[in-house]
C-alpha cells in the first residue's frame, strides 16, 4: 500500500513539474527555464530520415551526426539569451505557444535519485497573422531529484537530459525559435 | 500571367539594379523556371562521401524533378530520375541508404542502381515477352560532374564541363574544399527544413548579401557575445576586437569591416570579409568549448592550410558564403561550422534547405565532432531563425498586386566591380554590396528567355 502511495506521489511531482516547465515555456520566462536544466545537461534531437525497411531503426541520427538540438547548458543558455535580445525577429512580436504534455511513464534512472521519464508532447505555434506550427513528439528525460525530500523551495528537480524525437522528417517551420 | 520574355526583361532590369517583386510569386514564372533554369544548370546532388561503396544511394531533386543518386559499380555516380517508366512513381522513398535494386511499389517493376530495368512482373503472360527491357530503364540525367567531392548534374547537352561553368569560382571554393590533403567529407546527418520564400531569395543571399548580417544576425552575435565580469574585457565574437559594453554588439560596424565580393557570369558569387589570425581563432576560443576544439584545429592547420592555398585565399574572402548558380550554398568556418547545402524549390512560395557539416578528411574526430555540434547550435538555431522570419515575411508581403509590382532596389555597390590585383574574376572591392546579386539575375534572365537551350554566355 505504502509502495502505491509513494510510486503516485513520485508521480504527481514529476507531473506537476513537468507541467510547470511548459508553463514557463509557454510564459516566455526561458530564464526560468534555464534554472530547471541541470549543469550537465544534453538536450539532444536528432534529425529524422527516411530509411528503407531493412535499415527501420536507423530513422534517427546517430550520436555525433548532425542533429536539430546538440546542445549544453552554455548553448542552451545562448538560445535563451537570444530570446532577450530586441533585435531577434524570429521572437518579435512573441509566438503564441502552448505546450501540451502527456503519456507520462516513469521508471527508475542509472543513478540514485533518478528517473527515467518519458512523455508526449504537442506543441502548437501561433504567430503574426496566421502562421501555425504544429510539432509533436516524445522526450525521453533524466531527471534528477534534487535535495533529500525532493527539494525545499524549488521545484524539486532538474532535467539532467532530455532526448528529442520530434516526428517530422523535413522540419515544417521555417525556424525551431521553440524548446520541447 | 504567362511568363514571356519582353516582360522578364522588365522584371529583371539587372542594369539599373531593378528586380520585380513578381519574380518570386507568379506561378507562371515558376513553371518557366523549373522547365528553363534547373534542368539546364549544373545542380548539386550530393557530396561523394555520402555514397562510400557501390549501390549507396541518396535521394534529392534538381529543381522540381525527383532524383535518385546512386554509386555504380565502378566507382561512378549516376543519378536518373526518381519516377517509374510505367506510371511514375517513386521508385525509392528512402532518404539514402544502400539498395542494388528497387522496387516500383506500384507493380513493381525493378531497377538497379544504374536505373536498368531488371525485372518486370508477368513479363511473359501480361506483355508476351514483347516489352523491351533495355528501352525502359529509369530516365538518365545524362551529366554527371564532381569537382572536389561536389557533385553536380545537369540535363542540358550544351552546357560547358562542371569546371568551364564554376571558371573563376573553383578558386573560391576551394577555400573551403582544399583546405588540407584528403579533401573533405560530410558528417552524417543533415538538417531540412521548408522555408516559406521563394527560392532566389536564399540564392541572391548567398551569393552576395553580408549585409543582411549586420541587423537580421544581431541578435546571434549578441547571445553569443561572451558575458564577463568585467565589460571591458568582452570581444566580438566575429572579429575579436573589444567590445566595450558586455554583450551589446556593434555588429553594423563589422560589417564595415575589409573583405570582396566576387560575381561570376554564370550566376555564382562569393561575399566575404578577410579573416584575421585573431579573428579566426580569438572570438571562437572564447564562445564555449566546442568552438575553442575548433579554434585550436584551426591555429594547429593554420600553416599547412596557408601553404597550400596561400595567404590571400586562406585568409580572404571565401571564407564566408557563396552560390554555384542556381542553389548550391556555402558557410566556411562560421562560428566552428563548415556548411554546404542547397535550396530546392518547392513552388513558388516556399523552398527547402537541406544542410550538411562539412568537414577535412583528415580532421582528428573529435574536432569532427565539435564541427558537428557547433552546426546544431549556429546555422540552423541562432542564425536560420532570423534569415526565416525574413523569408517568410518578403513572401507574405508580396501577396498583394501592388507590392508585388515594384521595383527592388538592387543598385548598391553598382560600378565599383573589375579585376582585382589579388582575387580572380570580377570583384567588388567591399564585402557588402549588390553585384553579384545583379549578375545572379542577370543570368536567371538569359536561362528563362532562352527557350530552347541552354543559354551561352555573350560578352558585354
Ligand atoms: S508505376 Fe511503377 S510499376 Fe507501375
Ligand atoms: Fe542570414
């Protein structure tokens, strides 16, 4: 009973922080974004090819090919950054974007105090006049529990990885001015 | 609107420096080009080192005509058209991989690698053994070209040899080609993306606009402006000169900054700022660690790179961007990343840009790797966001008739180009400027008012 008890507790803190994260996405505050990154982090997403059915399971790049994200916490932070600055037309006036995150599975990480954590994401787009994006995908994350009882004053985690599959082939939008 | 040649010539009036805005929305004047410009062109397919042993393919197009790549057995590459000669449709689906046959999904007719129709189901009781196999392979495109492990394709018989139609341009890339003994190859992986934006306005940017960098690539260089403690401390990420408050980036001054362009008759053109030691290395050592891996390999290189290609060209103006006429597009070396890529046209309101790592052979892997990294962060993040917002925003606006009727300034930089006592062809003496955009459109001019040929170039 207990077990139950403490596997929906697991649960509910990782799904309301998952939920908090595309709240500050969807809120622009990409500083605070930052803060639920971990030092370490590799926020990855391959590209997706096209293969024949012999090579199923080569669709994605492979480590160290080229991929859509390959980045660190420095570059991650430079994508923030760039969010900030006046001249970044991209962001200017802001994209309406909603976050849209689902079919959580948890299982226990490599290390203590981490969980393997999978999820769906949805991510509508909305700028300008009528320009829409669409992106949908699954993450695979690590995240990593940060003081004893989950944390005190922040969230209680930190995405110590993130994998991308976002499931297009040809990147539809004319840009990825947008964190999965 | 039908797209005849009296009109083209007053869309594109490239003397005066005019360019139409209808040229990048009327679907009479795309048809005219996917029939006129890219069958004619040499189009670039694919780099050789994506197709390593004999049966590796790649699929791509040349303008909007589906073509399957394939290395053959004797080391040659051929490329045909991807479309059945029974119905038309793709015969491969894949991206790329590797196949010595393929099977029309639709009944299955199968050809190999070299397009040969090798086998038909119900040869015997359907055709009674009466269809002539040999007659029915995948349809050529009869020319195909390398010049450095780039190779290109054209349909026109009249077009001169790969290296009459680069001339003068084969100097330029080899700057990004030649760098060091081994040649280069192309990381796996690459980046697509659908643009919304006529093509040319890619192409025209790469031929010859720096001067797009200056405002829409502020925003980039300022998030990658390193942040210190102290201010004062702070450098230009591109040209390593101080930058006395932080993060906030001169960047229209650099683009002041001393460098060519070069423009070529058949269309392709470079522009570019000379690179300094200190440039080349400095701001990119202080970026992040990937750029610092690169910095080192590029301080390491350094003599051999100047030895072979000589100081001018090392360090000149390829060292930027180019176009090989129509869609072939180059970055050398910037922010840690080589990229080579190619815009095809998908109708007249969007392109796709497809974009590979380039890197030397001989380049130890974990300056490969760092290559690779730096290609996820630069070209497709920081700077693509805001070249497609631009794109997107040109197209968006030319919608209505009358922003669609006028007339495109073109004219900076007009009558400042000639020969160069360094830099081969004909070269503008500043970085930023218009004429090779102006000799892109003049070119594209004599492709779409030529209507049967491939057009030759005449002398002024
Ligand atoms: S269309 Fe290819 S076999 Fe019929
Ligand atoms: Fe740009």
């Amino acid at each position: 009973m207990s077990a139950t008890l403490d596997a929906l507790a697991l649960r509910l803190s990782i799904e309301e922080f998952l939920y908090l994260e595309a709240e500050l996405l969807d809120d622009h505050r990409y500083d605070d974004w930052l803060a639920l990154l971990a030092d370490d982090i590799h926020y990855w997403a391959p590209t997706q090819a096209n293969r024949l059915r012999r090579d199923r399971g080569r669709e994605a790049s492979a480590p160290g090919e080229v991929a859509l994200f390959d980045d660190d916490k420095t570059t991650l932070g430079w994508r923030v950054r760039q969010m900030g600055v006046v001249t970044h037309w991209a962001e200017d006036p802001p994209s309406r974007t909603r976050h849209l995150v689902s079919n959580i599975r948890i299982a226990p990480g490599e290390a203590a105090g981490e969980y393997a954590v999978r999820s769906n994401f949805l991510c509508y787009r909305n700028r300008l006049r009528d320009e829409v994006d669409l992106w949908a995908g699954e993450r695979h994350d690590v995240l990593r529990r940060v003081g004893e009882d989950g944390g005190t004053d922040g969230p209680g985690w930190l995405i110590a990885r993130r994998a991308i599959t976002l499931d297009q082939n040809v990147v539809l939008s004319k840009n990825l001015s947008v964190f999965f | 609107m039908g797209a005849d040649d009296t009109k083209l010539e007053d869309l594109v009036r490239w003397r005066e420096g005019l360019v139409s805005g209808e040229i990048f929305v009327d679907p009479g004047i795309h048809r005219q080009e996917t029939e006129r410009v890219f069958p004619r062109a040499w189009n670039y397919l694919v780099h050789e080192s994506q197709l390593r042993q004999p049966g590796d393919f790649v699929t791509t197009f040349i303008g909007a005509d589906p073509v399957l790549v394939a290395r053959q057995r004797d080391g040659s590459i051929a490329a045909m058209l991807n479309s059945c000669r029974h119905r038309g449709m793709a015969v491969c689906r894949a991206d790329a991989g590797h196949s010595r046959a393929f099977t029309c999904p639709f009944h299955g007719w199968t050809y190999d690698e070299a397009g040969r129709l090798i086998n038909v189901p119900n040869l015997e009781n359907g055709y009674r053994g009466q269809l002539d196999t040999g007659a029915w392979g995948l349809t050529p495109v009869p020319r195909v070209e390398g010049y450095k492990g780039l190779v290109f394709a054209t349909f026109s018989p009249d077009a001169p040899s790969l290296v009459d139609y680069l001339g003068e341009m084969a100097w330029y890339l080899d700057c990004l080609l030649d760098r060091r003994e081994g040649g280069t190859e192309v990381t796996g992986g690459v980046h697509k993306i659908r643009m919304h934006g006529n093509w040319k306005l890619i192409a025209e940017q790469f031929a010859g606009d720096n001067y797009h960098a200056g405002i829409t690539h502020a925003s980039a260089a300022s998030a990658l402006a390193p942040v210190t403690a102290d201010p004062a401390g702070a450098t230009d990420p591109i040209s390593a000169d101080p930058v006395p408050t932080g993060r906030a980036m001169r960047f229209t001054t650099a683009m002041a900054r001393p460098g060519r362009q070069f423009s070529h008759r058949q269309g392709h053109g470079v522009a570019g700022f000379f690179t300094s030691d200190k440039a080349l290395t400095g701001g990119l050592r202080q970026m992040a660690r990937d750029q610092a891996v690169v910095a080192d390999y590029y301080e390491a290189t350094d003599v051999e790179v100047t030895n072979r290609l000589g100081a001018e060209r090392a360090k000149g103006p390829s060292g930027t961007a180019g176009l090989v006429f129509p869609t072939f597009i180059y970055l050398a070396g910037v922010f840690g990343a080589s990229t080579i890529g190619v815009a095809h046209p998908v109708g007249p309101e969007h392109f796709e840009l497809w974009r590979w790592c380039l890197v030397d052979a001989a380049a130890p892997p974990e300056v490969k790797a760092a290559m690779v990294r730096c290609h996820a962060v630069w070209p497709l993040g920081l700077a693509d966001a805001d070249d497609g917002e631009n794109w997107s925003a040109v197209q968006a606006a030319l919608q209505g008739p009358m922003a669609r009727r006028q007339l495109f300034n073109y004219q900076m930089g007009m009558g400042l180009a000639g020969p160069d006592p360094v830099y081969p062809g004909t070269v503008s003496p500043e970085p930023i400027g218009e004429e090779p955009q102006r000799a892109f459109y003049r070119r594209w001019l004599e492709y779409m008012t030529s209507p049967d040929s491939w057009p030759e170039v005449v002398a002024d």
